[in-house]
C-alpha cells in the first residue's frame, strides 16, 4: 500500500476540518452579540457537573454556561480610618481604580470591603451615608462588567481590643460590639514577629471573637435588681442561709424576690448583691476547673467575679469565656459550656415583674446578623434588576478563628459554632430578598494551615451535614511555610497542587462550589519567598492538578478550576495617612499601612505595577458552553530573579505520526478543554495585553485561525471564533475570543471540545497546526490532556522533563513496533545499527540536527548514523563519528528518514524481532519504512 498517499488524505481531512467554519452546512441558528446583554447572561447561580463519578458544585449564568471568575481584593483600605473604612476617598477615585483594574487585568470581579465598624455606628443605627458612598463605588466595578462579592472584612475581629501604643491593630467590630470585659491586647514577643500571633496569644483578642461566637451581651448598661432564674427547675440563684459573708456559697431556691436573690449587674461584669453591695459573684479561688464553687465574696473588680450573659442565657466566666455557671445539684458551680444543658441556661429576670431582662439587651452576633439584614435590603433598592444581579453574594466574616475552644472539638466548632452563623445569615438575606444571592462561607483560619507547630492544621470534613444551595466554600490560601520557617525551598512547577486539591476535596465534601476569596504574597519576597513564584504557583493550582493519573508530568484531564480574587489592589498603596489606633505620635504612610502588610500589586494610584505586569494579566476562561474538564495557562512569568517560569508546554501523541511530540515550550499559550453542549451562547475567554492580536493563531477542534481581525459582530461561519476587545472596559483593554460551537451532526454530551491559544505560532507552519489540531483531538477523546509540565518540579516523584520538541527522541518501526537502536550501546565507529524493544535507553534516542541533517546518538554526542555511501537496496545503517560527508545526512520527510543527497531511498527495518537489521532500500512507503518519533 502506498502509505504516501493516505498520509496525504490524513492531511487533507484535517485541512478541510480546519475550514468547516467556512464550508460546513451544518449550522443553521444565528450568532449575535445579544446575549451578552440579556439578564440570563448577568444571573449567577450554582449548578453541577459529573465527570467519571465525581461531581462538582460550579457557578453558571442563566445562559447554560460555566462560569469562572479572577479579580482583587478592593481593598485593604477598608480596615483604616482615614477614609471613614471605606476603600476609596470618593467616586472620582473608585472609577478610576476600577478602570484601571477592567483594562489592565481583565478582572471579572472584585471582593468588595466593606467595615462593621463604618455601617453600624451603634446598637440600633445604621450609616447610610457610608452604604451610599459604598454602592456608588460598587457601580463603578458594575460599569467595568465587574461581579462584585461583598465581604465584611475583619481581622483580630476589632481594632478596639487595642491601645494607642499597640504595635498592631485589628479592624472589623465597632467599639460598642467590643465589652470592656474582653480586656486589651496582651500579647507580647510572639506577635512581635507576626500579627496573625494575635489569634493563638493574645487574650483581649481572642476573648473578643470568642464573645461573638457566643452571642455575648455587649454590656452596654448596668441592670438593678436582677434575678438570675433557671426556668428548667423554676428556682432563683440565692446565698446559702442568707449569709453574706465571704466564700457563702450560691444554690438554688426557690424564688422569693428577696435581696438575697437580687443582683446587681454593672457594665464591667460584675453582680453585686443586693442584700450586701460590699459582695460580688465569685469563682472560688479563681479556679477555672469544672465543678469549682460559685460563691460571693468582697467585690474586688478581678476577672473572678466578672461574668458575661449570651442569648441563651449562659453566664460565661472572665476567666475562661468557655467557662459557664452551671446549676449542679442545687449547687452553683463552673462547667465548660454547653449548648444543650439546660442547667446553664438563665434568665435575667426583673424582680418586681417577672419580666426577662434577657430579651431587651442587645447580643453582638445577633445585632450583626441583624445590620447585614438592613445592609442587604437597602443595597437592593439602591441597584437596578442587572446591578443587582452583579452581586454575586455576601462574605459575613473574613478569616475567622475560635479564639479558644476548650474542651470542645474542632468539629464541634464547626457545627455548634461556625456554620450556625453562617445559617443565621443565610436566613436574614433570605428575609430581605437576597435568596439567589449565596452566602460566600469561610472555614475557620487554620483549617488547612501548613505553618508548622506555630498553628498546625486544624482540619476538615468535619460538618455533620452538607448545608445544600445557597453557599459557597470560601476558604483563603497562602504559603505559611515558606512566609515563616516551615519551608525554606523554593517554590516551583506544581508546587501548590496539593494544597488547592485539599480546597477542592473540602467543597465536594461539603458539596459547595469553592471559592478562593483570598490567595497572594507579600511583595520583595525572594528565594523561598519569592513573591512571583509564590503566586504564579497559585494560579497554576486553581487551574490544573496531576493526582488522578499520577505524576507523569501531564496535568489531569478533569480538574475543576477554583475560581478566587487575589489579595489586593490598594489604590492609595504607599500614600496614606493612618493614625493607628487613633495614636497622633504613629502615623503609617507606606505600604498598605496596616500591620506592616506589604501586598498592593499596584503604587501610586495605579499609575505602576508593584510585581510583574505578566504575573496578574493572565488568560483565564470567563464563560464555557459546556463542561470545563480543564484549563492550563503559560503566562512566561518572570519571578524576582529574572528567571522566567516556563511551567507548560503542549505535548501531543497522533496515530501514526508522532508520540508525545513538544510543542510551544517557551510560548506564552492559553489551553482549555470542554465537554459538551449546555448553550448556544459562546464560549469566552479572556485574554491579555501581553498577548497581542494580530499574533495569535487559535487552535479549535473545529477550526484553525491566524490573523483574526477584531470584530464587533459576528459573521455567522459554522461554530464561529470571533476576536474583540474586551467589552465594557476603557481604551487598551485585554481582548475576548468567542467560540462557537454549534450543534454539529455526530455530537453528543460527551463530546469534546478545545480552544488553544498561543501568542504566536512558534515556526510552525500550516500542516504542523493541522496535526497538531488532530493529535488535541485524539487525546481529549482518550481522556487524555495534552498539557505538559516542563522544567524543575517543586516536589518529587516526578521522571526527568522530556525536553523540548528539538531534543532527543526514539524512532519506532511501525511494522514490527520496535525502536531504532544501536547494537549493544557501543559506541565504536561501525557499530550496526537494529530493531530492538523499545526501552526507553540512551542506545534508542536520537537527535535531529535540522542545519546539518545529522541523527546523532544519545549514547555519544559526536556519534551520528551513517550508511556509508550505501545508497541501495541493503544498503547498511552503523554509528560513526560525526563528520562532514553526505553519508550523515538525513531528512525526515513525514514518517519516513531518507538521505538527504538520495531521496529515492529510506530506512528500513528488515526483520521483525529482536537485533533484526535496518538498512537502505527504495522508498515505498510501507509500514517498514514508517518510523514515528516518541518524544
């Protein structure tokens, strides 16, 4: 058979393929541009995909389409005072930072701060002066194309936990959510290296988030004449025998309205009693043990005698927050605190009515919850019908911590603690009409640290139920290790790929769509901090992993991208002007002027980039027709050494032509793979400045695309590739590539679908792109990605990376499947050259010297195959030593290697076995002289 001639048909099959978006009659709808602005298209909501049993959560519009999402922070600015904790100064400088964010990075959406601390000015009051500035600037990313996630953004919980001559702050919590009783902040050497320290050693701190997990009473008045009744046994706290003397213990009895049941409870925590004013409620002894005696004794302001009231109506230590009065026998003694038992709950009862005074007293997570409930309500009547629906959620608390949980477990934190509120906000926004709108729900901080012993992991899988729609996990990601002294390597290829599958593996286990709110690296890190690589390494792992199939170093061909917003884009980076803790003498100007953070991918009010402009203008797919199974991109980013991480190439196998062939290493290329029909909307991705229009050549399974003329209509081809800038952004902005893929005849559900994008077509010429095009094909169809990680590996397990496309490779013989190999591996001059098992040897590699024409031996570099002159019919094959002469000069023309003086002629392998010869003989075209390179 003359394989020649079918070689030719392979080709022209692909060619006319390439061309079906102009020739095909398959297609019959209509492309427009009207759906990028139907409602359908705005409206996010939360769907599903299944992938070889495995499901996933994702986010879609209303369209059908899979929706991904990158952008910033907006902005640390929030946690200062100088502009009332809102991100900008006024709307001039909003529109301008959120311009500037549109154009440069093609941000589809921001993680809008907003501060507790600005909105609710005191127990029953709302700002809405600070709500409108808030949604003017909000308008500002909407008019951008810009989602917009609002996030209450808090750290340590409060500011008000501090002095004026604290080395840190906190923000979040205003001052009247902040009791006295919480203390100030305490925390000495360890926060001295990092203010994260303040969660696991500061006491003012810690109590204070502990006060809101518990629904603490602010304390914001004193309560005469209080009793404190149990209703589970209809009794009232009383002094043993009415004896006011010292250590008297506190029992039960039943209730009688004498001062000997009457308190006092002052704003410091302290319960005088009214029969004695000179006696307060009392841990004996200041012991914070279970069943320790609850007495009075001489008031004397310590936290012995200062207790703290939550909703439930548990009187909770200053002691030990987790410590709560428990009714024990008829006795009153300490217990850790419980939800369920009933012998702690109390009732702070009026003594001449009856009357709880419990109910009129404001509790601090219950008076949030409420103000996210009046926020929620008033935004939505402030937006129109598609500004709303821009709004893609609500994050209520940003990192939170326990602040100390006692005896209780890490799993019981979750489930009696955390996601509690989470369902308490859930409901609110459910009240105020914010039912599509998702609660955007962080686990706590140290879930999945990789800090060391400093704060080991505190885990996962811990919730005894899966919390079903209307949340999204929402975790944060960055390098402790390398931030500390847990890892002091450098941060490589794939390098975060476990950490991200940990987030992903913690969403399918809550079944929630992820959502990487917070991710990023102070900036000058170098070496094991190097802020580019940390970074770049990030975005790597939200797009790609390598666990399923192993470390082949070819990414997974499932993996579902996590969407997330880079932490942050600070407008005003090293121009403010901060009077930490309101202290005149510390004034911070620089940086991001709080806690010594250093992150701002932008200075000087957006005019400069503080990191690499290729590490945050990156390609990344906005919408997908169908089921995303993978996304890769090459971004060519140079850390801060100037060594550019070149982490991707495109390694690709094609039937009969070549194995795991390299392409596009050192290109700068955008990959992504998709399953299936779900819309007749396109697919979107967007792409860079870096990566400039007119050099593009787009890669379909459908079609092949060089010199696309940007277009602002489509031009109705069959499944249509349209370039344009990106829409809604000002002048300069990155560009959006349309694909459609229209209902083709033979397509189902699981049919595959690609879109390569490479910023130039690296010297390949149209035949090249046309099998590469055929090779995706095949691959995706075999379940098969053709992404390769290149270069060094962060961690082990890896094989050697197979080099470029230039590098050695194996010849193996289509007919007997066996590899040109060199007898023995001797390097002798005249050493014969066979058929043998391929094996993967020096013996069997070969590399190809285009200029020269030389095949030259792995084995010696200097050792090149030569047939001596022999152009005939048995005409020997040998190694010798490399020289000037045509006997050394070869070709490879498709499949077959020919000399270059004598192309009537080709290598051909005689025999079938093992050391059967392979020499010269006239060029046929047979499956003997068929030789496919494996890479």
């Amino acid at each position: 058979m003359d394989r020649s001639n079918k070689s030719k048909r392979t080709a022209l099959a692909g060619i006319l393929l390439a061309n079906i978006a102009f020739t095909g009659s398959a297609f019959s709808g209509q492309h427009n541009l009207d759906y990028a602005y139907s409602a359908a298209a705005t409206e996010i909501s939360i769907s599903t995909k299944t992938y070889n049993g495995q499901t996933d959560k994702v986010f879609k519009d209303a369209l059908g389409r899979e929706r991904s999402f990158r952008g910033f922070n907006v902005s640390g600015k929030v946690k200062l005072a100088q502009f009332g904790f809102q991100p900008f100064k006024n709307v001039e400088d909003a529109r301008a930072s959120l311009s500037l964010l549109g154009q440069q990075t093609g941000s589809n959406i921001v993680r809008y701060t907003l501060a507790w601390e600005g909105i609710h000015t005191a127990a029953d009051t709302i700002n809405y002066d600070y709500l409108d500035n808030a949604i003017a600037y909000m308008k500002e990313a909407m008019r951008n194309d810009i989602y917009v996630l609002l996030d209450y953004h808090s750290d340590l919980y409060s500011r008000h936990t501090f002095t004026p001559d604290s080395d840190n702050t906190g923000n979040g919590a205003p001052k009247w959510a902040v009791a006295d009783i919480n203390g100030k902040d305490n925390c000495g050497i360890p926060c001295k290296v990092t203010w994260s320290a303040h969660k696991l050693s500061d006491d003012a701190v810690r109590n204070a988030m502990r006060s809101f997990w518990y629904d603490h009473w602010v304390m914001d008045r004193h309560l005469a004449e209080a009793e404190l009744y149990l209703p589970d046994t209809n009794t009232c706290a009383d002094i043993k025998d009415g004896s006011t003397a010292n250590s008297t213990t506190v029992l039960t009895a039943n209730c009688n309205g004498q001062p000997g049941q009457q308190w006092h409870y002052q704003q410091d925590g302290s319960l005088y009693l009214a029969k004695d004013n000179s006696k307060c409620l009392d841990v004996a002894g200041a012991r914070t043990s279970d069943n320790t005696d609850i007495q009075i004794y001489q008031c004397n302001g310590t936290k012995a005698q200062q207790f703290i009231l939550d909703r439930r109506g548990r009187l909770h230590s200053a002691l030990d927050f987790n410590k709560c009065v428990q009714n024990n026998n008829g006795n009153f003694k300490l217990a850790e605190c419980s939800t369920s038992n009933t012998n702690q709950q109390l009732m702070l009862r009026d003594t001449a009515t009856g009357k709880s005074l419990g109910e009129q007293l404001t509790y601090v997570q219950t008076a949030f919850v409420w103000q996210i409930g009046q926020v929620a309500r008033y935004i939505k009547s402030k937006l129109t019908p598609k500004e709303f629906a821009q709004i893609i959620g609500l994050e209520p608390i940003n990192e939170p911590f326990d602040g100390g949980i006692g005896q209780m477990s890490y799993k019981d934190f979750d489930n009696k603690i955390l996601w509690p509120f989470y369902e308490r906000v859930r409901a609110e926004l459910d009240r105020q009409g914010w039912q599509n709108k998702e609660v955007f729900a962080e686990p706590m901080v140290f879930w999945s640290s990789i800090a060391g012993i400093t704060a080991p992991a505190t885990g996962g899988h811990y919730l005894d139920y899966q919390p079903g729609d209307g949340f999204v996990f929402t975790p944060h990601f960055y390098d402790q290790a390398r931030m500390g002294v847990a890892d002091l390597s450098v941060a490589r290829n794939a390098g975060y790929f476990g950490n991200l599958d940990l987030i992903r593996d913690e969403a399918r286990y809550l079944n929630l769509a992820p959502f990487l709110s917070e991710f990023g690296m102070w900036l000058e890190g170098y070496g094991h901090t190097d802020t580019s690589r940390v970074v770049n390494g990030t975005y790597q792992a939200m797009e790609s992993s390598d666990r399923v199939h192993g470390k082949d170093r070819f990414v997974d061909f499932y993996t579902p991208l996590v969407s997330g917003t880079q932490w942050g884009w600070d407008y005003y980076y090293d121009n403010h002007y901060e009077l930490q803790n309101g202290n005149p003498d510390n004034i911070k100007t620089q940086d991001d002027a709080w806690n010594n953070e250093n992150f701002s991918v932008i200075s000087h009010y957006g005019a400069n980039y503080n990191v690499r402009q290729e590490l945050v203008e990156r390609a990344y797919p906005r919408a997908i027709q169908g089921d995303l199974m993978h996304f890769a991109y090459e971004g060519k980013v140079r850390d801060e050494g100037s060594e550019t991480m070149t982490y991707h190439s495109i390694r690709a196998t094609l039937a009969d032509h070549f194995i795991n062939k390299e392409f596009f290493r050192n290109t700068r290329f955008a990959f992504a793979a998709w399953r299936g029909r779900n819309s007749d909307a396109p697919t979107e991705i967007y792409l860079p400045r870096l990566m400039q229009s007119q050099n593009l050549v787009i890669i379909t399974d459908k079609g092949i695309h060089q010199n696309l003329p940007l277009s602002t209509t489509p031009n109705q081809s069959n499944n249509e590739v349209m370039l344009s800038t990106d829409p809604h952004k000002q002048a300069g902005a990155g560009h959006l590539l349309r694909i459609w893929d229209d209902a083709d005849a033979g397509e189902n559900t699981s049919t595959m679908h690609f879109a390569l994008i490479i910023d130039g077509n690296a010297g390949l010429g149209s035949g090249d792109l046309v099998k590469l095009q055929s090779a995706i094909n095949q691959m995706l169809a075999q379940g098969k990605s053709p992404v390769y990680l290149t270069t060094d590996m962060t961690h082990g397990g890896y094989p050697d990376d197979k080099g470029s496309s230039n590098s050695y490779f194996s010849l193996i013989n289509k007919n007997n499947g066996r590899c040109l190999d060199v007898a023995g591996g001797w390097t002798f001059n005249g050493t014969n050259v066979q058929s043998y098992d391929c094996n993967n040897s020096r013996a069997q590699k070969w590399f190809y010297e285009a200029s020269t024409g030389f095949v030259r031996s792995r084995l010696n570099w200097n050792k090149c195959l030569d047939n001596g002159g022999q152009f005939y019919n048995n005409g020997k094959l040998v190694l010798w030593s490399c020289q000037n002469s045509d006997n050394m000069r070869w070709n490879i023309t498709g499949n077959s290697l020919r000399p270059r003086t004598a192309h009537r002629m080709a290598v051909h392998a005689f025999g079938t076995g093992n050391s059967s010869n392979v020499g010269l003989w006239s060029y046929l075209g047979g499956n003997e002289q068929q030789w496919i390179s494996a890479y």
